[in-house]
C-alpha cells in the first residue's frame, strides 16, 4: 500500500529545493522564499504551465514566481483583458455567446457569437473597456460546482463542451469574476483590471470552434494590451514596420505565390518564387552531399498501417492532424512526416557496423490538417516540404553525427544572416519508451549544443513523442517566432520498427535515428527570409539578377547581346518600354533587383556598362568583363548583399 507524504519537493530556477506542506498554494511558496516576493506574486510557472497564485501543489514540481517583472507577467495581463472585453461586449450587446478567449504572442483574441460585428464596432466596444478599466474592478477566483456551471451556460454549447472535455473529471471548475460579470477560466489572471496600462482591439476575423470547418463559424475579435501608453504606441509603430516587411504582402508585390481559396493552406509558387525555392533546394542537396547523405523519393499516399507500429498513427489521429480516409476497406493517408518512410527504405537494406551511417534526405511533401484560424500564408500551411533527412548511426557515433549537423546549420543560418534560437525540447506526457531511453538522447543533444558554445533554452516537455529535439527559431517581422530546422535523437522508432545491423561481433544491433531539417520546409524557411530581407534578396537568390536599362531603342540590340551573350549565365531582364531612363530606374528600385544597367550610345561604343544598385549609390562606368567577373563572384560566394559599389 503506497503512503502518500504530507510534504511536495519544489524545485526552484536555481536549482535549489524546498519542501513544503502538500496542498500549499504558488503564493505560499512566495512567501516562504521572502515576504516581498510573496506580496509581489502574480502567478507560477509550474512545471512549465503558467498557473493561478492560488494553485494548490499536490506533487513534486519544478516551479517559478511570476511577479510584474517577469516575462509572463504581460500574458497574465492580456488574459485579462480578454475578459474586459468579453464584458465590455455583453454589456453592449447582451446576447453575445462567448466561446474562449486565450492570450497571445501579440495580445489576445475572443471567439464570440450571437451577434454581427464588424470593423465599425470595434470603437464603441474599445470605449466600454476603457470604463471597465478605469473602474479598477478586483478580479475575484470563485469554484463552483460542475452542476451549477452547467446550469449558468445552459445556452452556451462551447462553455457546455469545456465542462464536458477539459473539466470532465472535476467536481469543481473555477470562474473569474470582476463586477457583476463572470467568466468560466483557469487563470491566471492580474489583481484588478486596472493594471492593464492600455488596449487596442485590432481586427476582427472568422473563425470555426475548435479549428474545425465542420463547426459553426464565429467572429473572433483580435486585441492588445500593455503596461502603459508607450508600450502600445511601440508595438504600433512595430506593426507598421511590420505590414512593410509581411511576407504575404511583398509576395504579392513581386509575384512569388499565391495561397487560393480552393486550395486553402498549400501554396502556389509563381515564376518568381520558383526561382527562390529552386536555389535553396540546389544549395541544401549540397549541403546533403556535404553531410554524407544519399538523396531518395518516396510517396506521398501511403496505407495508414505504416504508421502505426512508430507510433505516429495514434499521435496524429488523435490530434486531429492527420488527412485519412477509407477506401475499399482499407485506411490510407496522406504522410504527415517522412520518417517512417525513409525507415522502410533503411529495411530493405542489410547493414554492417561498418556501413553507419546510412543517410537517406529527401524533398519530402508532407501534409498536416492545421486548423483553418491558424494558416498564415507560408509560415503555417496545410501543404508543406521539408528540406528533410534521416540518419541511421551506431551510439559511438551520436556525438559525431548531431555536431557535424549542428556545424552545418550554423553555416546556413551565418550565411542568410539570420539570428536563430536554440531550443532544448524535452519529454512530454505523449512520449513513447522509456524513461532511459529519453534521458540518453537528451543527454547527447544537450551535449552537442555544449560542446560548440551554442546557447540555448530548455522547453520542458515540448518534444514529439519519439524523442528529444533541438529546434532552431527565427523571428518574423512581428517577433513571432517559427520553428524552422530541427535536429532529432531517436531510439524509439528504430525499436519499435525492429531495424538492426550486424556489429563487430556478429550480433544483430540496434540503430539509432537521427531526424534533422536544415531549412525546416521551403515554404515556412521562404517565408521569414522574405521578411528578413524584406524582398531585398541576396544577388544569387534573387528572381531577377540585372535588369538593363537602354537609354533608347537605338540601344536595344547591345542590351540584347549583353543579356543574351555576355551576361547570359546570370537572370537577366531587358526594359525596353519607352520611358524615361530616370522612371526605369525608379521602376528596378521598386522591383528590388539588385544591380541595374544603363546602357545609352557612350557605352555602346566603349562596351561598357553603367551600373547602379538598388541601394542607389552613385553610379560606377565598368567594362561589361569587369561587372560580369565580379557578380560572378558575388553569386558563387553567395553574399548577403550586393556590393559592386562600396
């Protein structure tokens, strides 16, 4: 019969441990580390969920004060004022159901119903908050019976569906209540709403409850909140930059891709963006080759029992994830992932110790049923191809394989001029093996990420379920940020699938496989590099190289030979339209092309060219030899900029 201790450990960010009365509550602790820090406590991070100050610490766990200084404090707030909303709307309009209403990266948003919104509204509803704020209103966390939550949204199907789901084991769920107003939530949330400094409600969108298109459709009200005045003006003039810098606009602008309504979620790359995507994909097949792998196809329709033995089947089902569907009799699905793939392909083989590693990488399109308020142009797609790969190496062999990779990614990333982040994804409730297994990988990641000084953040319990992950983040021109390469330790699909070679002592071995991305997909990569670059692209990426300029159409056919001849390794346009050669120059500015020739009657005779940048330096008088020998150069070293002209 097990005994159950009166006590919990807690474990605080410094490492150190505290014992503490089972049952004791955030706060609590608080204020046995210091009574300042106690009457300072907003919430806890608690084992890596942010929680009320007031939950109650039933076992073991890791846990961190939230105070106004932490980094958590402006969710807490943004949380709230999604409830100053939702009261400032149902003060309006009375009939208004609500659904949920999470915090953000950017601010909050609420899913509502039961009444018609649009843009106009947004002031009136602004200006009701602002009271409700001003009223500096204490929230209050009151638990009620499950029985009597029920009863109070007896009209309200989603609250209903909470209860019945995510509170179906509790006798009791918690409310917010600040004034005569309430709301079914977990917290955490700020003592009064009059901490909320200042809101802005941004925009109003369509949404399906529960991401799915199959459920009704409901408004979701998109809004701010920050500390002051001068933390939303920031943010705003950040948001201007930002719409400048926002992929699916300069994809527009320059014609890259389309996402149609018919096809919501995949892309469509134009002329353009095909260019872009086939110098990334020519540069990672040499990056594979470097790396040692051996480049394989497979398909993207595949029964649904080849992803049941990983464990995969069950995960994305489940999820909610996975495109499946019946036909006579048997399941089928479109592949969520390459992995298991690539690991039949590893069994139809037969290995020596000698032969690790065995590296398979693949353009590999898979498909993955993000819910629809989720897409965002190329950065969260349903459609998506991965710069993927799949290594099969001995455990001497990790250390060498997981830093080679990360060398490579490094290189990538320097090369793009990109500032990536590093994170230490850790075991979650879904991992499948043992805990072992998790804490060799784990080890080695962490290990590997050490040894070449890279820095990185721990996301506890973020893995996939098959194993620990060290995943590379980049920023979008709002901050966000997106997971793009991923490096992957796994020793439970090759368990699981039974993969073996045959050691040094002629005994059949276990493989480890090594998962790992060096872009992520083309499409998400595509789409934080254009908001990097802001369409200003690298000379050797760029879907138009040099465009020439001739003065007349007396210059026309030296243009032409220039194009066609001399600079024909290069993408090259001709302007022959009959403008000014001040607006053709203004028009390639606007068209970002890197360099721009102006050839008139003294170039001609000379064979020389004029040449100019989009950075509109002065312009340089060279010989055609010269500018070509240099872009040369410029291409094969792929330079981040143009710089023929200092």
């Amino acid at each position: 019969m097990s005994h159950q201790t009166s006590t919990v450990t807690v474990v605080l960010p410094d490492g150190s441990e505290m014992e503490v009365e089972r049952g004791s509550t955030v706060e609590d602790v608080a204020y046995e580390i210091g009574p300042g820090l106690g009457s300072d406590t907003v919430a806890g991070v608690v084992d890596g969920d942010l929680l009320d100050k007031v939950t109650p610490l039933e076992s073991d766990c890791e846990i961190e004060i939230v105070t106004e200084e932490s980094d958590e404090y402006l969710q807490v707030l943004r949380h709230t004022a999604a409830h100053v909303f939702a009261q400032a709307l149902q003060r309006l309009y009375p009939e208004a159901k609500l659904a949920i209403g999470p915090p953000t990266d950017e601010g909050f948003y609420y899913d509502v119903t039961g009444v018609d919104l649009d843009e106009d509204d947004l002031d009136a509803i602004e200006a009701e908050m602002a009271q409700i704020i001003a009223a500096d209103s204490e929230l209050e966390r009151v638990e009620r019976s499950r029985e009597e939550a029920f009863e109070r949204y007896a009209d309200n199907p989603y609250k209903q569906e909470i209860l019945e789901t995510e509170a179906a084991d509790e006798e009791e769920v918690s409310f917010y209540v600040q004034d005569d107003w309430q709301d079914l939530c977990e917290g955490p949330h700020v003592e009064s709403t009059g901490e909320i400094g200042a809101v802005e409600l941004l925009d109003i969108s369509g949404s399906y409850w529960r991401g799915d298109e199959d459920n009704e459709q409901l408004t979701r009200v998109h809004g701010t909140a920050f500390e002051s005045e001068a933390d939303l003006e920031e943010f705003r003039e950040r948001r201007r930059k930002a719409e400048k810098r926002d992929h699916r606009n300069i994809g527009q602008e320059m014609d890259l891709f389309s996402v149609p309504g018919h096809s919501p979620g995949c892309a469509h790359f134009h002329p353009d963006g095909m260019t872009i995507r086939r110098e990334l994909e020519e540069y990672i097949r040499g990056k594979n080759e470097e790396l040692g792998y051996d480049e394989v196809w497979t398909p993207e329709l595949n029964k649904a029992e080849l992803w049941k033995p990983t464990g995969h089947y069950d995960a994305f089902k489940e999820e909610g994830e996975m495109f499946a569907w019946e036909q006579d009799d048997t399941e089928y699905g479109l592949k969520p992932m390459n992995c298991a793939n690539h690991a039949h392909i590893y069994q139809e083989g037969q290995y020596s110790y000698r032969d690790l590693p065995v590296r398979f990488s693949e353009f590999g399109t898979i498909y993955r049923n993000e819910q629809s308020g989720e897409l965002s142009g190329l950065l969260r797609v349903r459609g998506l191809t991965q710069d993927d790969g799949h290594a099969f190496i001995r455990r001497d062999q990790i250390e060498a394989e997981i830093t080679g990779t990360l060398e490579i990614i490094e290189e990538i990333y320097d090369l793009f001029d990109l500032e990536v982040l590093y994170k230490l994804e850790t075991e979650g409730d879904n991992a499948v093996g043992s805990d072992e297994i998790w804490d060799d990988a784990t080890r080695a990641l962490r290990d590997a990420l050490e040894s070449l000084g890279l820095e990185y953040d721990v996301e506890q319990g973020e893995a996939a379920f098959y194993g620990p992950k060290i995943g590379l983040d980049a920023r979008d021109a709002l901050g966000r940020e997106w997971t793009i390469g991923t490096v992957q330790l796994d020793f439970n699909i090759p368990e699981r699938l039974d993969l073996s070679y045959a050691g040094e002592d002629n005994e059949e071995h276990r493989p480890v496989m090594v998962h790992r991305a060096l872009l992520g997909s083309f499409e998400r990569f595509m789409g934080v590099m254009i908001e990097h670059f802001g369409g200003d692209f690298p000379t050797w990426v760029a879907p138009e190289q040099v465009r020439i300029l001739p003065v007349s159409d007396d210059n026309l056919g030296y243009a032409k030979r220039l194009a066609n001849r001399d600079l024909g390794e290069f993408r090259v346009e001709i302007e022959d339209r009959s403008w000014t050669v001040g607006k053709k120059i203004q028009q390639a500015h606007d068209d970002r092309v890197p360099y721009m020739l102006v050839v008139g009657d003294d170039e001609e005779k000379a064979g020389t060219v004029s040449v100019r940048d989009r950075f509109e330096n002065e312009a340089k008088d060279v010989s055609v030899e010269e500018f070509a020998d240099h872009l040369r150069g410029e291409v094969d070293e792929k330079r981040v900029e143009p710089d023929f002209i200092d």
